[in-house]
C-alpha cells in the first residue's frame, strides 16, 4: 500500500500541475475540441466553461496510445508487416523469485520489487534471444509494451518484423519455429512438463469465460488435428499429429485426456529458457497491430470507471457551465495495481518501438503551433523561427537536384537540429501528425493529402500549384489532383480506418461524411434503395421517392474499369509485345468472344513461374476494354486478384463461398435481381 500511495501521490502531483497551470501554459491548439465544446454547450443550452486539457506525455492517456498506436502502423508500413508476436506471462514460480522469497522468508505476493525485476530479466533475455541471437532470423523492427492484468500481475506483448529472406512463406517455414504438438516425454521430459504446465489451454466447455453465445471457444479450441501447417487463410492452422501424446487431467470431477487439439503454439528453446506461458503467434498482417495496441485502448485505465464527461454535463443544473475536464476524467478512469506503481516509480518504461518515429507536424502558412507563457507572447513570437515543415521547404528550395523525396522520408537521411535539417545517416522512421476529419480542419487534412503525395516542394504556393496554376485552397489542389471529391476517395478513408482504427472512430468518421456532403450522400442512398426495389420488380417513383441524379453520382465516382481503359491504337501496341505462344493464347479468347458461333469459351493458361502469364491476361483486359467489352476479373486468393488489373477475389465479384476454421462455411450473399447479380 505505501508503494501504491508513493506512486499515485507523482501521478496526481504531476496532474494538478498541468491542471492548475492551464491558464499559464499556452498552445495556439486544439480548435477542434474547443469548438466540439462549445457547440455541445449550445446544445445543452449552458454557458460554456473551462476546458482542461490532458497533454499526450501522460503515459496511459488516450491521445498517448494513440500516438503509439500511429507510431507502430508506421513501422509496420515502412518496414512490412509482422511475423511473429510474442506474449510473454509473469509467474510468480520462477526459480529467482522463490529463491530470494525463501532468503527474506517472505511471500512472493507482496515482493513486487522482486516480482518485477525477475520478469524484467526474463523480457531482456528474451529480446536478445530474438533481436542479438536471431533464432527466427534477422529483425527490422520490433514494438514491446507492457499489460497489467486484473490480478496485477504484468504481461509483455511483442510484435517483431522480419526481413524478406527470414519472413515464413510456407508450413514447412513454421514447423522449423512453433510447435502445437506434445514432444516426447521420454526424450525430454523437461519440456513435456513445461508444455503440460503452461502451454494447455482448457478444457474448456460452455460454461467457460471463453465461450462466445454461438457456442464456440473465441481462441478455436480444440482445434483440430493436421499433419501439416497451413498460412494460406486468415489465420494460420499449425500442425497437430494424431500421435496419442497427451496426458489425463481430472476436470470437474471426471478423467479427462488432453491431446495435441489442446496445446498452444509454442517454440521449445524459448520455453525452456523463460519457464513460463510464452504463447507465439504467426502474424503477417496489419491488423495484428491494431490487436496489439488494442489491448492498451482496452486494458488497465478505461475499462474499470468510464464516465462520460458529456454525460455528466447533462446531469448538472441547468445555471451550471458546460466543462470539459480531461485531467479529472483521466482521474476517475485510472486504475493502478502494486505491480504497476512500482514500474511507475522506478521510471521503467513500458512501451518501446524500433526503429524510433518521429512525428512532424502539419500546418498552414503562418499558423503553427506556439507554447508560450502568459505574459511572453512577444518574447516567444520574436524567439520562434519555425518548424520542421518549413524547414523542410527550405531544404528544398536550397537543393542542387530535385531529390523526389517525400515530406515523411526527411528523418531518413536528416535530423533537425537548430532550426533546420542536418545530414545524419540515424535510422530513424518518419509520420505526419494525425488529424481527425473534421470540417473544422478541412484546410489542414487537405496540406496532410498533398504532402503524402508531392515531392520537393518548396512553399505553401508551391503545395497549393497544379500544372502551373496556384489554386486558392488546398482543397482545390487536391481536387485536381483528383485527390479528393469523389465516391472512391471516401471508399479508401473507410478502408484505411478499417486497417488502423476501431469501431467507435469507423462510425464517428462515417457520420462525418454524411454531414458534409450531403447532395452525394443522398443520391448514394437512393441508389442502394433503389436497387433493392428492384430486386421486388418496384422503382423509386412508385413510392414518391425522386429519381436517381446521374449526374451528382458520375461526376463524383470513378470506376475502376475506367483508370484501366486504354484507347484502341495503345491497346494494339501491347499485342505486337506478345511472344509466340502468348499470341496464341490471345487470339484464341479474342476469336471466341468476337465469334458467337465458336464453342470454345473456356480457357486454361498454364506454364512455369515468370514466363508472363500475368502479363498475357493483362494485355488481354485492356484490349478487351478497349473495344468496350466487360470484363469481369476475378481470382480465388487476394494475392492472385492483386496481379491483374482491377482484379477482386472470387468471393468478393461473385459470392462464391470459402471456408473459415471457426466461422464455419461462408455462403453467397448475392440476391438474384441485384444490381450486382445482373451487372457485375
């Protein structure tokens, strides 16, 4: 309890200081929330009150996750998806700790420090099996953090990216790393121990916390047995011999014998150096960052009190002010165990990421944010000289060449150091601050949009200047970029908050697109109804519904099949680039969709890796579009759709059904009359 005290007393000491120092600690910031306030004010009818920022520094604060949520995708974008994530257990069993318990006759319950230290030594020995040693191979990047279990007990997951070269790309790759099976006791009774120890989950029945309400263990066990791994679906399927290994367990009362379907993936010189649950998975996508980070945005501070500042508001008298307190929130909201008062204390950290990102700043001309103290705005104005945006614009414009560098890729090869961007060979990842869309920084998203996409600019003009023309908005530059303003660019937000966000953003940022283009919002909703009409033989004016406006839906969407469409003469130049037997294949299908009377309409193209079979189709689909036939593309794996040109998975075009380990089998959820059906 004293170790409790002694770290909640820094926590609150830091606090109130940021707290009581609001009106003395100035940023020119945060517009956005407090123009949220100040309309939910309104909307209450109350006056509008104070706002109390919590800064991103506070570890735990949800604008800090974030920025480590943000800083992981970027690494995972720069460096390629992860491999392998690692969560390693803390065990109060561990040799050490019984040791220096029995030495000091003490419990290990109340030994945090020693508790602490000991899972410290076993995560470093772990970093240097996998980082120094390279059992899995040679790692690019790797992110750790820290989770405090409800029983206090302290947890690490890792999340480690691999090169190319050491990167799994099959079954065989997988078995040489986890295992899912028992090993022979009488060849290593040591880790047949440790497997039935710690590496056994269940058995589990319904009545377990696993369960879900359909039935089913939300972890897929028992799993079934294989006698061979498989990573070509969601998720991987490890191999499980039907070998009798195994051993009986008394389970609510009766005998039960616990297989290999039972055993968590595990990698057997890892287990035995650590002695604990080490639970490996193989992750070779984003999402597995959003899973990883996930378990902060879920875990020890928000899931115990939330209370609603809104909420709050609105339970107050009518004569009280409209407050937003993000300082008393995060108060209410916090919760914090013995085991994590003394990481607090002794200053440990608990999240790490390599390599390290740096965040720039996004801006408008002459609008960058300054910290000042109340009192020396004149000083701080005279003192600042600028930012790392417009130091990078300075770079450029002093360039000798062209260098096609992006905004973000400057950390590469500089580092800012007095104002300005000096060589460095660091390794270093760079990312652009993150913004909410919002029409209240419309400008702002728009600046971030050109800088991911234009490079050597060297001024807020120049950004603004499309083909010799200075655009008076950004936004307008983006539009003629074609960056902006139409049905895909907003499929591809959707997307993109889908691979990086979670369900509440997903919903906020789709209601956000609603509000603000209302006219194409509009006619994109009465296009879905309409085609659901249709599936009934009804129209849209048979219910005093307005026509569809073909206008407001083609001048704001851009179909794929129209970026592909080249114009005849281009189309013929690639067929005089076909080889012998390519040509072949090619004027056979041409002669079968061009002759109505030919039967042959089925075709099979086979041959060894690289010999341009997915050049032969390419060339196919722009001829055939050319002469403005359709052309429906499509191909069983995601990574076959991705060869061809608009190319989407055979589920995906036509609903064909696949099968998943524990959603069971998918089924076509195409109807009959819709619009897809008829018209793919």
């Amino acid at each position: 309890m004293y170790r409790l005290n002694g770290a909640l007393r820094i926590l609150y000491e830091w606090l109130s200081f940021r707290a009581t120092h609001q009106q003395t600690l100035k940023a020119e910031s945060y517009h956005a929330l407090r123009r949220f306030v100040e309309q939910e004010a309104h909307r209450q009818g109350r006056r509008f009150g104070k706002i109390v920022i919590l800064p991103r520094g506070m570890y735990g604060s949800q604008r800090h996750m974030k920025e480590l949520f943000y800083d992981a995708l970027a690494v995972s974008q720069k460096t390629g998806h992860p491999s392998w994530m690692i969560t390693l257990t803390c065990n109060r069993k561990w040799p050490e700790i019984v040791e220096e318990c029995r030495r000091s006759n003490t419990d290990p319950i109340y030994r945090y420090d020693v508790v602490n230290r000991a899972f410290e030594m076993r995560v470093t020995q772990l970093l240097s099996d996998v980082v120094r040693e390279q059992i899995f191979g040679k790692v690019t990047g790797e992110m750790t953090v820290r989770e405090f279990q409800g029983r206090g007990l302290t947890r690490t997951y890792g999340l480690y990216i691999m090169r190319p070269e050491d990167t799994p790309t099959c079954g065989q790759d997988i078995d040489k790393i986890l295992w899912a099976h028992f090993p022979d006791e009488a060849e290593d009774p040591e880790l047949f121990d440790l497997v039935k120890r710690y590496m056994v989950h269940g058995p589990c029945d319904q009545n377990s916390s696993c369960h879900k309400k359909n039935g089913k263990c939300r972890f897929c066990f028992p799993c079934d047995f294989r006698d061979d791994t498989d990573i070509t679906g969601k998720r991987p399927l490890y191999r499980r011999p039907n070998d009798g290994r195994g051993f009986w367990k008394r389970e609510n009362g009766e005998m039960v014998f616990i297989e290999n379907r039972w055993v968590i993936p595990y990698n057997p010189v890892l287990l035995l150096r650590c002695k604990g649950h080490l639970n490996i998975m193989y992750s070779p996508s984003t999402s597995a960052c959003k899973y990883f980070y996930g378990y902060l945005f879920k875990g020890s501070y928000g899931n115990k009190v939330h209370i609603s500042m809104v909420k709050r508001n609105e339970r107050r008298p009518p004569n009280q002010p409209f407050d937003h307190d993000e300082i008393q929130e995060f108060k209410e909201m916090r919760h914090m165990g013995p085991y994590e008062a003394h990481y607090y204390i002794m200053g440990v950290s608990q999240a790490h990421i390599y390599p390290p990102v740096e965040v720039l700043p996004v801006h408008e001309e002459m609008k960058e944010t300054i910290i000042y103290v109340e009192g020396n705005e004149q000083r701080a104005l005279e003192r600042h000289e600028g930012t790392k945006l417009t130091a990078w614009l300075e770079l450029n414009r002093n360039a000798r060449r062209p260098r096609n560098k992006l905004y973000t890729d400057v950390v590469e090869d500089y580092m800012y150091k007095g104002n300005a961007w000096q060589p460095s060979n660091r390794h270093t990842i760079g990312r652009m601050a993150s913004l909410a869309t919002t029409g209240f920084n419309s400008e702002l998203h728009h600046i971030r949009l050109l800088l991911c996409n234009r490079t050597d600019i060297t001024s807020f003009e120049h950004l603004r200047t499309v083909e010799g023309q200075v655009h008076p908005t950004y936004k307008s530059a983006c539009e003629a970029l074609n960056l902006a303003e139409n049905e895909e660019e907003m499929r591809l937000v959707m997307y993109e908050l889908l691979l990086e966000q979670f369900p509440s953003t997903y919903r906020k940022t789709f209601a956000i697109i609603l509000a603000h283009d209302e006219e194409l919002c509009y006619q994109l909703a009465l296009r879905d109804i309409s085609e659901v009409l249709g599936e009934y033989g009804k129209i849209l004016q048979d219910y005093d519904l307005p026509p569809l406006d073909d206008g407001v839906l083609q001048r704001n969407r851009k179909l794929p099949e129209e970026d592909a469409v080249l114009d005849p003469a281009q189309a013929d130049e690639l067929v005089t680039t076909l080889n012998e037997e390519q040509r072949q294949f090619f004027d056979a299908v041409t002669s079968a969709v061009n002759n109505e009377n030919d039967k042959k309409k089925y075709f099979f193209l086979t041959g060894p890796g690289g010999t341009g079979k997915t050049y032969t189709y390419n060339v196919l689909i722009d001829y055939l579009l050319s002469r403005e036939k359709q052309v429906v593309l499509a191909a069983y794996t995601g990574v076959g759709a991705s060869l061809l040109k608009n190319g989407r998975t055979s589920h995906k075009a036509f609903g064909l059904p696949f099968e998943d380990e524990c959603l069971g089998l998918s089924r076509s959820n195409l109807k009959l009359q819709s619009a897809e059906a008829q018209n793919p």
